[in-house]
C-alpha cells in the first residue's frame, strides 16, 4: 500500500513539473516571453493550485514575498507609462513589465489560499525582500519626467529585478511546490534578461 500510494504521489509530481515547463516554454533567455506566456490561459491554467500536490515554507515565503515585490514593480511600471514623452523602447519594457507580473500576482495568490496561508507578510518576513523601492525612490519617480524618468525607472527596476532574481533562486533551491519552482525559474530567465535589456538602454540615454 505504502508503495502504491508513493507511486501515485511521483506520478502527480512528474505531471506537475511538466505542466509547469510548458508554461514556461518559449524563447530562451527571451524578455518578452515572460508576459506572452504567463497571461496566457493554457500558462495561467498550469499555474493554478492543485491541493493534493505537496508544498513546504520556501514555497509559502516565495509567494508571500514575491507578491508585494511584484505588486511594486507593477506600480512602478504604472507610475512611468503614464508620463508623456517616454522613450517607447522604455514604455514597451514597462507594459510587459506589468502584463507579466500581475498574473503572476494573481497565480500566487491562489497558491496562498489553496494552502491556507495568509497571503500578506507579517511585518518581520518582509525584511528579506532584496530591490525593494523605498518611499523617497517611488517619490521620485512620480517626480521626474522625460529622459530623467526613464532613466530612473531602468536604475531602480534593474535592482528591483536583482531582488527577485535573489528570491527565485532561493525558492528554484529549497520549494517543493512545483509550479511555484517553474515560475522562480522562468523569473531568473526573464528579468535576468530584461536587466540586460535595462543596461543597454540605459548606456543609450
């Protein structure tokens, strides 16, 4: 019995990683794949929460970490496309910017409640979140305009970016969930991807 029932738990396992890689599935190294792929049904459908498949605390701080670090770049992303006169190469980074992250917000959270966690931090686990904007970086973005702003915007969301990179790979590490490993690795793919994308406009301002 014992055998058969660990057979039955590899199973669902190995059928979750693969729906996990197909949702991930694109362009290597590819920015733009991050937002196609993850706002995309079939993508979101893979990501949603399955109750039987296994989970441990790494999974749980991921999702509750990532959730406002997404949430930020979100806004950050809000806060420069509506300036006028923005580059469009940096308009275009901050639209897939958001298109990505805020299903991603979305897949998490559901994760959060099919676990019966609470989907906000307490004041002490928000303390490991690398890259987040303080209160002054935000004040000063919604200040600045033109070539400024999105000079400012690269700047800060480069190392929002380097944050959640550090984050995923802490999860791609010690997660178990393995939809929630599948999305920190595509996270490291695309925003590794799009700080190099970030520099090269930034050395063009």
């Amino acid at each position: 019995m014992k055998i058969s029932t660990f057979a039955v738990t590899a199973a669902l396992a190995a059928s979750l990683g693969l729906a996990g890689c197909a949702a991930g599935t694109g362009t290597p190294g590819g920015s733009s794949t991050h937002g196609a792929d993850h706002g995309s049904p079939s993508a979101m459908a893979s990501m949603m929460p399955d109750a039987n498949a296994d989970h441990n605390q790494a999974d749980i701080m991921f999702a509750q970490m990532m959730i406002p670090h997404h949430a930020q770049a979100v806004e950050m992303s809000d806060i420069v496309l509506a300036k006028p006169d923005l580059p469009s190469e940096v308009a275009a980074l901050a639209t897939r910017i958001k298109d990505a992250q805020a299903p991603e917000i979305e897949a998490m959270t559901g994760w959060l409640k099919s676990w019966n966690a609470p989907v906000a931090m307490s004041d002490h686990s928000g303390h490991g979140m690398a890259g987040m904007v303080d209160a002054e970086g935000i004040n000063k973005l919604k200040a600045a305009q033109g070539t400024e702003a999105a000079r400012l915007f690269m700047e800060q969301m480069s190392g929002h970016h380097e944050g959640a990179v550090e984050m995923a790979q802490q999860e791609i590490g010690a997660g178990k969930y393995p939809e929630a490993v599948q999305l920190a690795r595509d996270i490291v793919t695309a925003q590794e991807a799009e700080i190099a994308q970030m520099k090269q406009l930034l050395a063009g301002l």
